[in-house]
C-alpha cells in the first residue's frame, strides 16, 4: 500500500514539478542534430508500477500525430523493453515549423498504457560549412546518446581541431546499418558502429588535414587499418578511420533552388483533368484471345487431318497386301489365341493345324481363314492287360536256308553257328527262353 501511494505521489511530482519530464516543445535546429530522450523511470511512475519490485517493461510508440510513422526527419530507436527510448534526426528547411509527435507508452506487467504528445519546433539555422565525418565502431547509437557520452566525443574532437567551447556541434548521428553495414551477431562485444558528423563555422586544423591525408591508403588497399597521428587523441572511442572524411565547404551549403528556364518547366505545372471515360479494349482482346484462339482451331484442324484424314484403312490395307501372307498373319493370330486359351484352361488339348491330319479342313473363325484340324478322340482312361507273349519263330535248317552253301564267317568276336543248330556252336550264342518260362514246361506254338 506504502509502496503503490509513493509511486501515486512520485508521478505527480514529476508531471507538476518537473515541467520538461513530458508534453512539452522543444526547440530543433535546422542542420544540427535533436535528441530527446523517453526517460523509463518518469514513465514508470506514471503507468502505476506492480508492487513485485521487478523491473517493469515499457514499450514507446512514438508516431506523428494524426500519422502511423514519424516524418522522415525523425528516427527511434529502443533495445529493449528495459532501457530507455531515443527519437533523434536532423531536420532540413523543409522541416521548418512545429511538429506534433504522439508517444504511446505501455507496461508489460501492469497492462497500463500513457499517451503523451511531444512538440517538436523547427527553426532556421545555416548550415556549418566545415564538417567532419567519424565511425566509431565499440558504440551504438542508444549507447552514445546515453549520459555524458556525447560531451566528452566533443570535448576529444575538440582537442583535435582547436576550437574553443561551443563553436563545435554534432550535426548529424546515423547508425552503421543505415549506411549499409551488416548486422552484428547478438554478442556483448559486437556493436552496430555510428556514424557522427561534427561542424564548425571554422576552418580544419593542420591535425584534422593531415589525418585526412594519411587514410587515403585505405583507397588503395581496402581492409588495412592506417596509422593516424590523432588516433590518440580521441580516447575511450574505436574509430575506423577508413571512414574519417572532411566535408569541402561547398558540400554543405543547400544547392539554390533553379529559376525557371532553359530545361525548367515554366511556370505552375497544372496536372490533366481526370476523365470519366473508359479504355477501349477491343485492340488487346483481339491480340490476346482472338488471334490465339484462331492459331489453336487452325492446329487442330491440321492436327485432325493428319491422323484421321491420311490412313489408308483396313480394306486397302488388305487388298495391297498377297493373299499368302494374310493367310499366314491370321493362322499367327489363331495360334497366339490357342496359346492364351491354353494357358488360363490347362485340361484342354492342343488343337494341330497341320493339314496332314485332317483332310476336310474346315474353316474357323469369323474372318474366313482356312484352317485344318486332327480329328478329336474321347480319352480312355481304362486300363488294358498287356498282350500275351509269344516265342520267337524257329529258324529254318540248314538244307533249306540261303546260307547252307555259304562258307563259315569269322569275325572278332568269335565263331557264330550257323542258323538251325551245330555241333559246334557255341552254348552262350543260343537262344534260350525268357527267364519266367525256363521252370516248367515250355509252350508249343
């Protein structure tokens, strides 16, 4: 209770008794840099903080009022939801005037949302003529803004030019990424960079144009880091002094608007007056579809002609073609179709279409085809008894066979009797019965 009536009472000490806390003008010059900071603690106190002691989250939307986004001018940035807002640019004189820039603040924790309006006053300023470029890499754009670190970067370049107190002015802050830098890796140790140019209405020192002179190398070797005799002299600071450039007086000054001319248009440019009448089509439609549509009929003609209107057909075909090898194709056919028939049904017999076998030779099929075909026999499938055996019949004698005058043979394989018996045969070349009638008595035939 003690702690939710201190923030209570810490809010309206901030809103009534520090008038410049939020909601009030603010003066920018033009060619010089503005900053203004969205200070988390003051918005803390007024979004009523949790009671938990946390760090309280707060997000800033800054827009221009009545608009999604900041004018051109204008930039924001904010790290995190923990740190403070930064809205920071370099107005022109394009930019004179006041501008209304509404900052919407909500807390994470408590879901409260503040919505403040910061005006901002562009007043006319000529530029520095003599300005200086610096990057300094171990820096971020929120972090050089934060404290006094801006002082004491001026306070260095100071030393090195030889200008006494406020003659010297940061002109311009632009983060490396906007210049074309690659985006670090989320490391500790690893910064954007920010770009710093510093003005004066005073001329450079010998200090600034000799350091000038010695980065030239880094024209010719891109990469190398040159030795800079003013390195020193800028502390606490990393610079890349590839990047230090004097600006000639003529590059800051504001090119004179052109007078109307050779090349100009004269007088008050008056746009054309917007007509109610429509476009006529008929051209393009022609192109796109009609003339499309009639190369496609066309094809498609040809197409159809080709493949319908050019065969010869089965009539001609086969009035072209001998007799004997139509015969021959379709008895191909008819055995291709006996295969087939054959393979899905395999109790049925092969058809021969031989014509030894069958003399008729019938036709067959629808197309007239002369084929023969053996007669089919119904299959017996009894048994029958094998027939009976029967000797051999006997050999005639020798007084009533050709060979009785014929002379004895010899051969390798020995003496062969004579048909119808000899003395002297040989026992093993005698025909003897089979072997089941040797017991028993013999058959008479």
């Amino acid at each position: 209770m003690l702690k939710s009536g201190f923030a209570v009472l810490s809010g309206l000490f901030l809103m009534f008794l520090v008038p410049d806390a939020l909601g009030n003008t603010y003066p920018a010059r033009v060619g010089l840099n503005f900053m203004y900071r969205l200070d988390r603690e003051t918005y803390t106190a007024i979004l009523k903080p949790d009671n938990t002691g946390a760090v309280d989250p707060i997000v800033y939307t800054p827009t221009l009022k009545g608009h999604p986004g900041l004018p051109d001018w204008l930039h924001f940035i904010q790290r995190n939801s923990t740190t403070d807002g930064y809205i920071y640019g370099t107005p022109t004189k394009d930019d004179l005037g006041p501008v209304d820039i509404e900052i919407v603040a909500f807390n994470k924790n408590t879901f409260e949302t503040n919505i403040t309006t910061l005006t901002i006053n562009v007043e006319d300023n000529d530029p520095l003529p003599f300005q200086v470029q610096f990057m300094v890499e171990n820096k971020n754009v929120e972090e050089f803004f934060h404290g006094d670190t801006r002082t004491r970067f001026l306070r260095d370049v100071r030393r090195v030019w030889q200008q006494n107190r406020g003659d010297l002015y940061i002109t311009k802050v632009v983060s490396a990424l906007d210049m074309g830098h690659r985006n670090p890796l989320p490391l500790p140790e690893l910064y954007e960079g920010v770009y710093i140019h510093v003005g004066s209405e005073r001329g450079y020192s010998a200090q600034l144009q000799q350091a000038a002179g010695q980065v030239a190398v880094c024209e010719l070797n891109p990469g190398i880091r040159p030795v800079v005799s003013i390195d020193s002299s800028i502390r606490n600071f990393d610079m890349n002094w590839c990047m230090f450039k004097l600006f000639e007086p003529e590059d800051t000054t504001t090119p004179a608007p052109l007078a109307p001319g050779a090349g100009v248009m004269d007088g008050v440019y008056v746009p054309r007056e917007l007509t109610d009448t429509g476009r006529d089509f008929t051209l393009y439609f022609i192109l796109i579809i009609i003339i499309p549509c009639i190369i496609l009929i066309v094809l498609l003609l040809l197409l159809t002609y080709i493949m319908c209107g050019r065969r010869q057909g089965v009539q001609k075909r086969d009035q072209a073609t001998p007799a004997i090898q139509l015969t021959h194709h379709a008895s191909i056919r008819e055995a291709s179709k006996e295969l087939r028939d054959l393979s899905q049904k395999r109790d049925i017999k092969p058809r021969s279409t031989l014509p030894m076998f069958n003399a008729a030779s019938p036709h067959r099929g629808d197309e007239g085809t002369p084929l023969t075909r053996a007669p089919q026999e119904p299959a017996d499938e009894t048994p029958r008894a094998p027939p009976p055996y029967r000797l051999p019949p006997d050999f005639p004698n020798q007084e009533e066979s050709s060979f009785i005058n014929s002379p004895p043979r010899d051969n390798s394989r020995g003496n062969i009797s004579q048909p119808g018996g000899s003395s002297n045969a040989s026992p093993s070349l005698q025909r003897r019965p089979p072997p089941f009638m040797r017991s028993g008595e013999q058959i008479q035939v």
